[in-house]
C-alpha cells in the first residue's frame, strides 16, 4: 500500500473554515433520489454523508485510509446503512467497480492532485467504465487568480502565508500555506499546507503537507475534458452558477 501522505494532517481537514459551500449544488444535480452516485476523493465524507441521506447509494473511493477512517465514524455516528454509503480505499486512476453510476463526482479540486498525463488517461477511462449510459461527470478546478506569465513570475515565495485560524478546546489550530516550487510545463504548483496547534504561545504539534495543483485556465479544463472523448453539458464559474471563466472555480458537467 503507498504511503498515506495525508495520515497525519487528516485530523486538521474539517477545521477548514473556508471550504466552498459546494454541497446544495451537488444536490441540485442528482439525477433523483435512487441515483447511485460515484465519489472520487470522498476524503472525510464532507460530501459523502449528505448525499447519501438524498441519493439511493454512494460509493466513495479514496487513497487516505486516514481520511477513509474519519469518514467512516461519521457513517457510524449518521447510522447510513451499507445499503446506502460504502467508502473503500483506491486510486481514482486505476479502479474496477464492475458496476455503473448515474453521477461520478470529485469535489474541491481533487483532481488537481493528478500531476502527470498518464494519470489523467487513467482517471478518464475509470470515469468512462463507471458512467451509466445517460450519467453525467462533474469535475472542478481553481481558476487562476491571474495570467499564465504572471503566476509563473510571482507564485513560488519563501513567504508563510496564514490560511485559517480556528480555536478548539482551549487550544488554537493554524493553517499555513507555503508557496515553493512549481514547474512550467505542465503548471504545477506544489504549495505546502502547515498545521500547527497551540496553546497560548507553544506550539504542540507542527505537521506539513506537501500537495501537486495541476494548473488549468479555463478553456484547457473544457479541451481536457473533450479530448477524452466526453461531450461537455454544464459548465460554471463557481457554485452559485456564475458563468464560466468568470468565477473563482472552474466547474464541468459532461456525459458519454
């Protein structure tokens, strides 16, 4: 089993206090309330619980057994029966479910983490073997915040930038986000993600995760998508329906 990158920061994910409000419009796009829905990177099912609770079955797919764990005393303490979410481990590019959905999902930029081609071919062609016959994929990216020339002079800094700040229990939790290294061809960037926790002014526990964000502008996200074949149904610049290449997010429906 590979090494599980995210084992000691998972416990940090749900402390996130600026993750989008992207569940009403997951909701709004179940195809009715017995549609089996694919989760690709369903993580700590911050997704996956409430459209479980409003589609007939879920199956999340995930490469964190850290993540994984999380998300399954959440299944517990819900009492979602296996007959409505099961939450397994995998690589969302190279699955066998031998089975079809009616929506394959992969919310908050999960594909980004894919940093080579060959693993994008992969995750096309799991999407393609899953997807019913008149299923739809949905699929988001960030949009970059400025041009292509301009992100490769300015993004990489030694600069710590505060992400979020949240108090718990008498302690404090902070996120840091640290801006490194990139590569041009494809975009990468690799920003770090640095949890601290505190109390007062000591700090009790430092721990960085490194993460691949494969850049895309908007009319490379809808050409990837086409060159694998699909056929483009939806797009949005963010959740509440702003037009695309206008928002801060790049968000795609597309069918067979």
């Amino acid at each position: 089993m590979p090494l599980d990158l995210r084992a000691e920061a998972a416990r940090y994910y749900d402390l996130n206090p600026n993750v989008f409000d992207d569940i009403p419009f997951y909701m709004a796009h179940l195809p009715g309330s017995d549609a089996r829905v694919l989760e690709l990177g369903c993580g700590t099912g911050r997704v996956s619980l409430p459209l479980a609770e409003k589609c007939g079955f879920l199956y999340g797919l995930d490469l964190s057994e850290a993540m994984l764990d999380l998300c399954r005393e959440k299944i517990v303490i819900a009492k979602l029966s296996r007959s409505r979410i099961v939450v397994e481990h995998g690589d969302i590019t190279n699955y066998a479910l031998n089975t079809q959905f009616d929506l394959i999902i992969a919310p908050f930029r999960v594909i980004q983490n894919l940093e080579t081609d060959d693993q994008l071919d992969g995750l096309f062609h799991c999407i393609r073997a899953h997807l019913a016959p008149q299923g739809r994929c949905i699929l988001n990216v960030f949009h970059p915040n400025r041009p292509r020339e301009e992100l490769l002079r300015t993004w990489a800094t030694d600069e710590e930038k505060l992400a979020w700040e949240v108090k718990r229990e008498g302690e404090r939790m902070t996120c840091h986000d640290a801006r490194r290294r990139l590569v041009k061809e494809p975009l990468v960037v690799y920003p770090e993600l640095i949890y601290r926790r505190w109390r007062e002014e000591e700090m009790l526990e430092e721990v960085i995760l490194p993460i691949p964000m494969r850049c895309y502008y908007p009319q490379e996200f809808l050409d990837l998508i086409r060159s694998a074949g699909f056929t483009i149904t939806g797009s949005w610049g963010g959740y509440a329906s702003e037009p695309y290449g206008q928002g801060k997010e790049l968000v795609v429906e597309f069918s067979q």
